[in-house]
C-alpha cells in the first residue's frame, strides 16, 4: 500500500495535507478534539493516520472524473453518518462524543441565521468562510453534512432533466423572506426556545424538500433553492481562485445537463461557455462531456493540474471535517 501511494502523488499530498491539519490540533488542544484520544490518550495519533490514510485513498479514487460521482456520494454520505452517530452517541449515552456539550441546532441555515440572531459572529462561521476562500464552493459539494442527505435524494437510477421553472425568481424569494424573518426575530427579541423551534421546523422542511422535490427532479433543490447557505455559497465562493469553465470546443451536446444536480447548466449557461451561478465545482459533468471541455481553473496552473490542487485541498478539509465535525 506504502509503495502504490508513493507512486501516486497527489493522494500522498492529500495525506500529508490532512495530517498537517491534525498534527497541531492533537499537539495543542485541552481537552482534546480527536475523538479517540478522548477515549485513549495517545490513539489520537493512530486517528491521524487512519483519517489521512482515508484523505489519501479517496484521491486517489476520485482522480478518474468518471468515479468522481460514485465516490463523491459515498465519501459524503459517510461524513454525514459520521457526524450525525456522534451526535446521537452524545446526546444519548457518551458526552465525549460531542465537541464541548454545549449544543448547537445542526441545520446548516444556522450558520447565518445564528451571528444575525444574537448579533455576533460564531465559529462555525469563521470555519465556513474558511473554507469557500480556500476551495470555493465545496461546503456545498464536499462538506455539509445536510448536502449529502440531499445529493443521496437526487441520485435516482433514472435520470430526469426536467427544468426547474423559475429557478432564480424561487433562489432569491426564499432566502429574502429566511432573512426578514430572522430579522424580525432579532428586533423583537423573540426568546432563544423559539428560534430553536424554528430552526428545528426549517430543518424539517428541508428534509422533506430533498425527500419529495429533490426526488422527483433528480436535482439537488434543496441544496440550490431551499438553503440560505447555499445562496451565500453561490456568491462568496468568488473569493476563492478556483474556477469551473467551458472552453469554446463544446458542441451544446447537453449530455453535462442531465449530469449536474445543481442545475448550472442550463442551455443558457453552456451557451455562455461558463456554468452557472449555482455551480459547487463537484466536478462530475467533466466525465458526460465527450469533448472535454469542462474544466477546472487556477491562475498559473493547466487544467489537470487545477483539479489535482482542487482534489487536494478539499478532500484533505472533507477529512478533517470527519474527524473534527462534531456540535
């Protein structure tokens, strides 16, 4: 196994990469976040090389932009499980499986509505802009442990490539009327009980989204309608360097739009030569293009060599996530 990966340096960078995410965090924190070291002192180092091992191997497995679909939804749904056991572990039978005990609402509107609620900015937030500066949109392909509920949803067997009518008119409506109400809530100092009840019916509301619309269009509409997250995602993901481009050998095959989820590429969008605003850079239009002409950008890099740097940088976040993400 050493010897395959040595032979294959990108999924070794992304191994070196996870591990130097986690190394400080093993040597610096007190109380310790690794969750094995919480059980065992010093199996926090053994975690390190499984979940960079992890980093390395789903690379290496999602450098074909073929398995970039099948990969994706796997190494997603496991951060969700992931995240999701711990919590019940920790809200039922261990307290070390929660990063502090003290509890957050884990829909992942609240990383917008939390700062503009009690008027300060959170972690979470600081860690979610982090991570749109250094790869863009990946919170939303990669990295949230809602996503990969609704990615699941829009995978039918069957593809479907029916047009979502309206779709910007809906994208700005929603997350209007989510802001205004968090807002309202604020000014009138609506007590903490209820926005967390609140918070808890728009978390339910996007779960039976993915469940019926999400389903029906094999489209991620909760992701690329529904979430305030989302939107700010569409936007901010400016900030980072990457890019997802068309290059003018396209031929409008279409065959991308029945591929992407996210509805970023629409006809209108491939006639432009540029994906969409709703586009998370998940990559796996690239493989449905018979011309090759999808493809990722970095300044000073070619095209492989922008996706090999985009591979890295977030599937090394993806895992540490895995062994950091914890309310």
């Amino acid at each position: 196994m050493f010897r395959y990966f040595l032979s294959q340096k990108v999924p070794v960078l992304s191994f070196l990469l996870t591990a130097a995410i986690l190394v400080p965090v093993q040597l610096m924190m007190d109380p310790p976040m690794l969750l094995a070291e919480r059980f065992l002192a010093g199996s926090g180092w053994v975690e390190i090389f499984i979940i960079a091992l992890y980093a390395g191997w789903i690379t290496n497995r999602m450098q074909d932009p073929a398995a970039v679909e099948k990969w994706r939804r796997i190494s997603w749904l496991v951060f969700s499980v992931v995240f999701f056991s711990q919590m019940i572990l920790g809200l039922t039978m261990e307290s070390r499986f929660l990063m502090t005990g003290k509890l957050h609402l884990p829909v992942p509107a609240m990383i917008i509505a939390g700062p503009v609620y009690r008027g300060q900015i959170s972690f979470m937030t600081i860690l979610f802009l982090s991570t749109v500066v250094l790869t863009g949109p990946s919170w939303c392909s990669h990295l949230c442990y809602f996503g990969a509920i609704d990615n699941w949803a829009a995978s039918g067997l069957k593809l479907r490539n029916k047009p979502v009518k309206n779709l910007y008119r809906w994208k700005y409506t929603l997350f209007a009327l989510f802001m205004i109400v968090v807002i309202i809530f604020r000014c009138l100092g609506i007590s903490h009980m209820a926005a967390t009840l609140s918070g808890i019916l728009f978390g339910i509301a996007g779960l039976l989204i993915m469940l019926t619309f999400s389903r029906k269009y094999n489209k991620m509409i909760h992701c690329t309608l529904y979430c305030p997250v989302g939107f700010m995602v569409n936007y901010l993901k400016y900030l980072s360097p990457f890019r997802m481009l068309i290059d003018p050998s396209c031929n409008s095959c279409m065959a991308c739009t029945l591929k992407c989820k996210y509805i970023a590429l629409t006809p209108a969008d491939i006639k432009r030569l540029k994906p969409g605003l709703t586009c998370t850079f998940c990559g796996e239009c690239i493989s449905a293009c018979h011309k090759q002409a999808i493809h990722y950008r970095f300044p000073g890099l070619k095209a492989r060599a922008a996706r090999d740097l985009y591979l890295i940088l977030t599937i090394s976040l993806h895992a540490s996530f895995i062994a950091l993400g914890r309310i």
